[in-house]
C-alpha cells in the first residue's frame, strides 16, 4: 500500500515505478486509440500567454515542477495480467521546444505561432512510454513568451489544461519574484484517486441497467457496416432558426429541465422515429469532477456515459424531458463505473480488446500502438462499438471547429446559435446527414412550440420518419483530409474530450 492508501505498487525490476488501476477516461480513450489503429489523434492542446522576465532554465524549472505535482504527467500506460495500468514513473525528462520570434517582428508572428502549435499538437505519443505530454516555449519578447502544451488524452483532459495554465502562471510569477509559488494543495494524486475509485462493483447500475441495450442504433445505414473502421468524418451544420434559442430557454424553464436535456430528449426522439426502436444508447461526455478532490486533479478524469433512453408507449414531449432527466442523474450518480464493466452489460458479449493487447505484447514483444509491427483484431465478427451515437453541448455560438474524424457513427452538438452533425463518411450519405439534422430542428421547435404533444404526432410531418427520405443536396458538407483539421481532433475542441460538463444536464434554469 502507498502513503496515500492506495493499492499501487512498484513495478519489479522497472525502476520503483508505481502501477494503478486505470481511470474509466483513460480505459475509453485507451479502448477508441486501440480501434483506430492509430489513425486518431487523441490529443489535447493549448496556447496561452506568460508575461515573465524568466529565462529558459527557469521556465524549464517550472514545467519540472508541474511534473513533480502531478502524476499524470509522469504516468504511461501499460497491458499487466490482461488489465489496462496506469504506470507512474519517479521521474521524467520532459521535451521543452525553445524557440525565438521575438525580433524582429514581420507581422506574421500570430501565423508563425499557429504552425508551431499545430506541428506540436500533429505529433504522436507512444502510450507505453511517458511523458505522455510536451511543452514548446515561444519568446515573442522581453517578458512575454507564449506556451503551447500538447498531452495525450490519456494523462490530460481539457480543464487539466486550465489547471496546468494557472499553475505554471503562478510558478514562473514566484520564480520571477523570489517567492515560494501558492499552489493549490492536493487531497490525493490521480493515480491514488483511480485506484480508489474505478475498483469499485458496478452491480446496483447495473441492476438500474439491465442487459438486452440492442447493439446497433438501428438507423438505417447507407453502406454495410465495415469490419475495420477507416473513423472518416464529414459534417454538416446549420444556424439554429430564428427564435429557437430563446424558445429553448423558456422550454427548458417551463419543463424544469436544463436546455441540454431538453435537447437531447428531442434526439431521442428523432431516433425513436428513424430506427422504430424504443431502448437508445446514447453517449453524453461528462467531466468526471464531480467530487472536491477531483477539482484541483490534472488528469484523465472526462469520459463518455451511455445514457439509456427508453421511448416506449408514445409518451408526450414533456414526459420524455422526465425520463431523460432521470437517465441523466442516474448516469451522474455512476460515472465512476468502469467502461468496460457496463459495456459488457449493456451489449451482449465481452470486449475483448484488452485481451488481445495482452496477447499480442506477449507473443511479438512490440507494443500495441506500433502500427507498422503489431497485429490488430478487428471488433470481433464486426460487431458495431458501444456509443455508436453521441450527443454533446457546446458553450458559446458556435459548434467546435472542422474536424476530420468520426469516433461515432453520429455526432449530434448543438451551440448557442448553430447545430451540426458529425457522421462517418463509410456509412451514411451526404443527404442522409443533412435530413437528420434537419429534422432534428424541426422537430425541437414543433415540440418545445406544444410539450404535451405525443411524439407520433410531433414524427408524423417528418419525411424521414419512416426511415426513408427522399435525396436532398448537401448543403454546407465539410470535411478533413488533415489529421489536425486545422486544431480538429487534435485540440481542446475536438467532438469528444470532456467539453460539456454532466452539471448541464442537471441544472435546471428556473
């Protein structure tokens, strides 16, 4: 046992490393990396301003201390026993890029900075060797540096980044003033609060749970289903029409519902009536903070819950805002449950993916993400992923940028003022992507314009209802041939990552 109380123990013969259970975030990007095959980049990233008369050791000292701090950022991950581990390492040399643009300056210097981020964020990490992050230090003059930090999903989620940006901030103001630096203090470390954590049985969420969640999402596909997933992603994205956000906000209060639930009752709906289907999964992040000790945490702590959506017996609008209320809290209260554990319950048959990494190690001795060596197994007999569709909100007007991937089959976002829909390009036709969101639309302002409304009758003018629609011309289609999409995938943007909060789908708004 370590000092903290935690199961984790050194690693024999490796140097007095420490091994923790893997956190659920951690186990879901680690399972998403393993289907790509390498072909997502799991990263996030961040560029920030640092007004400091500090010089290059110092600033290099700083980004030690963070290190130091946090075991995330000294942490790989590793297959031991048929089990995902978190390794953490007594120290790292962390790779800290220096470079000048501070004279003279040609009035390019904000491009300039743009490419040296997304070259940073455009390389990849090898999982099983740490650090799983970098840092490049940009000069852009006398006390004014610009800091670009790049992590792996698998060490870092997006508010770490507001963490690790605060924290060096306040290190490099106390080195600069010849003061001890104020720093949050840490009730636990990351690799202590996983282990404590994701051991924990799933046996009561699953009993609210049960088994039989179909395997498919059950909209009809416009091409077969392929056994490897090439994960390309289009999309497609509209402005909200006039007068529907602040039919949303009075809605949601009416309904005493959080506009997110509101929001993601009218997508079920929408499935409900294009796959005639009555029990949905569908995948919401959650920002995995929802304990005090997480707060001050860098780490891998956002994740993916699969919400459970029942639609049966032609329920009005407002009743379906209650069920999927109700879904959302039990998911909030739960979200420590490990991945791998509820996927096995809600889909018939095993995810064996770990297995297989385990097994691939021990026969070829290369490690699972060396794309050029080691073998990879398909999902077994082409068996679609649990999370097949995903709902997210996003803060501010706009959706996230363009992005060239596509974790899901369907990513649904709504912002402030705009919508899109995210969808894999092997599956689904332009046409078929631009009528679900369209009628997504539609059928959010039919049904917050009359709650009581059964949701046949709210399905009934849909022209896809009953899984076919005539073809339409895509309109606003974009998609990526970049692996960075200009910050897609890459940044703190990208359709998955933790950026919508579970709270938003608790809160209500009266």
């Amino acid at each position: 046992m370590t000092a903290d109380g935690t199961t984790g123990s050194a690693v024999p013969g490796a140097g007095g490393e420490r091994v923790a259970r893997a956190a659920h975030g951690q186990e879901l990007v680690w399972l998403t990396g393993r289907r790509s095959r390498g072909l997502l980049l799991q990263h996030v990233a961040d560029t920030f301003r640092l007004g400091a008369a500090i010089d290059e050791a110092r600033l290099r000292a700083a980004l030690g201390e963070l290190a130091e701090r946090h075991t995330a950022l000294r942490t790989s991950l590793r297959v031991l026993d048929g089990e995902l581990r978190q390794v953490v390492h007594p120290r790292i040399d962390l790779p800290v890029e220096f470079t000048d643009l501070g004279a003279p300056d040609d009035g390019r210097r904000p491009e300039r900075l743009a490419e040296i981020a997304d070259r940073a964020a455009a390389q990849p990490f090898d999982p099983d060797r740490a650090p799983l992050w970098r840092a490049v230090a940009v000069r852009l003059g006398e006390a004014d540096w610009a800091v670009v930090l790049v992590a792996h999903q698998l060490v870092c989620d997006p508010d770490s980044l507001f963490l690790l940006n605060a924290e060096l901030v306040e290190l490099c103001a106390a080195s600069e003033q010849g003061r001890p630096p104020v720093l949050p203090e840490l009730p636990t470390d990351f690799a202590g609060y996983a282990d404590r954590r994701q051991g924990r049985p799933a046996a009561e969420f699953r009993r609210e749970q049960p088994a039989g969640l179909p395997p498919g999402h059950g909209i009809p596909l416009d091409r077969p289903r392929p056994v490897v997933r090439a994960f390309a992603g289009v999309e497609v994205r509209s402005e909200l029409p006039a007068g529907l956000p602040a039919a949303l906000r009075k809605g949601a209060a009416r309904l005493d519902a959080a506009p997110a639930v509101v929001l993601l009752a009218a997508c079920a709906a929408l499935l409900h009536g294009r796959s005639g289907r009555t029990d949905h999964g569908i995948g919401v992040p959650v920002s995995g903070r929802h304990r005090p000790e997480t707060l001050p945490l860098v780490g891998a702590l956002a994740g993916t819950v699969v919400l459970r959506l029942d639609t049966s017996g032609d329920p009005a609008f407002a009743e379906l805002v209650d069920r999927v209320r109700g879904a959302a809290v039990a998911a909030w209260e739960h979200q420590d449950t490990r991945f791998p554990q509820l996927a096995d319950e809600l889909v018939d048959g095993s995810l064996d993916v770990l297995a297989d990494a385990a097994e691939e190690q021990g026969r070829s001795g290369v490690p699972f993400d060396d794309r050029a060596n080691a073998p990879h197994r398909p999902w077994r007999a082409g068996r679609p992923p649990v999370g097949q569709l995903a709902f997210t909100t996003s803060e501010g007007p706009e959706p996230g940028p363009l992005c060239g991937f596509a974790e899901d089959d369907l990513l649904l976002e709504v912002a402030d003022r705009a919508a899109r829909l995210v969808y894999d390009s092997a599956l689904f036709a332009p046409a078929t992507a631009r009528g679900l969101l369209d009628d997504y639309l539609a059928l959010l302002g039919a049904a917050l314009a009359e709650p009581a409304t059964p949701l046949s009758l709210l399905l009934s003018p849909l022209p896809g209802a009953a899984g076919t629609r005539p073809p339409r011309p895509a309109r606003d289609e974009r998609t990526s041939g970049s692996p960075t999409g200009g910050r897609g995938p890459s940044g703190p943007d990208a359709p998955r990552g933790g950026r919508a909060a579970p709270s938003v789908l608790l809160r209500s708004t009266s």
